[in-house]
C-alpha cells in the first residue's frame, strides 16, 4: 500500500469510530430521559409503610385509646379536667388530621390550655358535687317539697350542665381566645343550636356508664363521650365565625 493509501485510510477509520461513537451516545441519550420498566413498574407501587388492611382498621380505635389515656393523665391533676375533655373533643373530632399523634395532641392541647381552662374544672366539680348532694338530700324531704326542689333545681342544673359542654366545645375549636372570649361563644352557641341544650344533659346522662365503670373509664371513658357531645353541638368555629361577621 502506497504512503497516500495509508494517510487517506486512517482519517477514514478516524471517521468511522466518530461515528460509532456518536451512533452509540444516540441511542443512549433516548433511553436516559426515561425511566426503565423496572422504575416505571415501581412508580405506581404503594408506600410499604403505609398503614392498610388490618392494620388501617385499627387505627382509629388506637387513636381513641390514645386520647382516652392521655385524658385521664390529665383528669388526675383535677383542674385538668376541662381542658382534658377539650383536647379529647379536638383530637377525635379530625381524627383525619391527629389519628397518627392522638395521645401527644391531646397532651399537647391540656398544657396549651390549663392555664385558661382550669378554673372551669373547678366549676364542673361544683356542679357535679351539687348534683351529689341534692340526689342524697331529695329523697329525704316530704313529697310535696320534693317535687318543688326537683321543679326549681332542674332547670338550672339542666342549663349549667349544657353551659359547661359548650363550653367545652367551644374550648376544643380555639386555643388563642381568653376565657371571657369563650364564655361568650359558648353562649352564642347555646342561642343558635336551642335542640343541643336540650338534649346534651340527658345525652351525657346516656353516656355516664362509660366515665363511671372503671373497665370503660379505662378503654373509652373519657375519648367516646367527648367525640358524642361534639358531634351533638357540631362547628361551633362556624358559628363563632358567623356572629362575629353580623
């Protein structure tokens, strides 16, 4: 072969692997911009540490447990009893939103609001030890005045019973507001759903086995029956919202 043969030849082998080169850089460059069947395959898997089957069955229950015990730890210091029931009430009422932290939301809501809501624990033990002492003092007087005390005291242990659920409710939709500001709420409550004055104090009567029967006091005693009494009353934040917009 000929010296001109020879140069001629190498820049065409040159060329040539160019363009192998770049024919392979093609066929990758497609393949890089989309992911392979394996990536596509496993793009649609679910999350395996999301919570399903039985598992999600439980959850809710749990979640009940959780701020049932988380209550009671409150309950036991007495002025923590209000702002117990207020964080149960929030916490089971968007289980959506806390069913994953039940126990500490609830904590979470009684050390936010102990100082606020404390001294309404004190005025539901007071009318809970006025309801005692008039159940012991009534069957003692004579007939005639017995159906008198029952006519006037009624009334107004059936108004303070449906005053301190509100409340509570009311407690439960808002940590920002001061005391004063949630006694009126819970009065606009009362005035705009008349049917759940009526009916909370016998619903809470209903529920009493729950928070007097210490196997259920343990399970459920303090979770179900604030989930009960805020389903009655429903958004008080709605109604809240709704007087402060008149």
């Amino acid at each position: 072969m000929s010296p001109a043969a020879a140069d001629t030849a190498v820049p065409d082998r040159a060329g040539a692997g160019s363009r192998v080169a770049t024919d392979r850089l093609g066929a990758a460059a497609p393949s890089a911009g989309r992911p392979s069947g394996r990536a596509a395959r496993g793009s649609g898997r679910r999350d395996p540490l999301e919570a399903r089957g039985l598992v999600r069955v439980l959850t809710r229950p749990a979640a009940f447990l959780g701020v049932n015990w988380a209550a009671l730890l409150a309950v036991l210091s007495v002025v923590g009893i209000v702002p117990a029931l207020a964080g149960a009430t929030r916490v089971t009422g968007d289980l959506a939103r806390h069913e994953d932290e039940a126990f500490t939301a609830t904590l979470g809501h009684v050390r936010r609001t102990l100082r606020r809501d404390g001294p309404a624990s004190l005025v539901l033990l007071g009318v809970a030890a006025g309801i005692g002492t008039n159940a012991l003092m009534l069957p003692q007087l004579d007939a005639s005045l017995r159906v008198f005390a029952v006519g006037a005291l009624l009334p107004v242990v059936w108004m303070l019973v449906a005053a301190l659920s509100a409340y509570v409710v009311v407690a439960a939709r808002d940590l920002a507001s001061d005391r004063r500001d949630l006694v009126h709420g819970a009065l606009v409550l009362m005035r705009s759903r008349p049917l759940a004055v009526l009916a909370a104090p016998p619903l809470i009567a209903l529920l009493s086995p729950l928070w007097l029967l210490a196997p259920l006091t343990i399970a459920i005693g303090f979770s179900v029956p604030p989930w009960c009494v805020g389903r009655l009353w429903g958004r008080a934040d709605a109604v809240a919202g709704a007087d402060g917009g008149e």
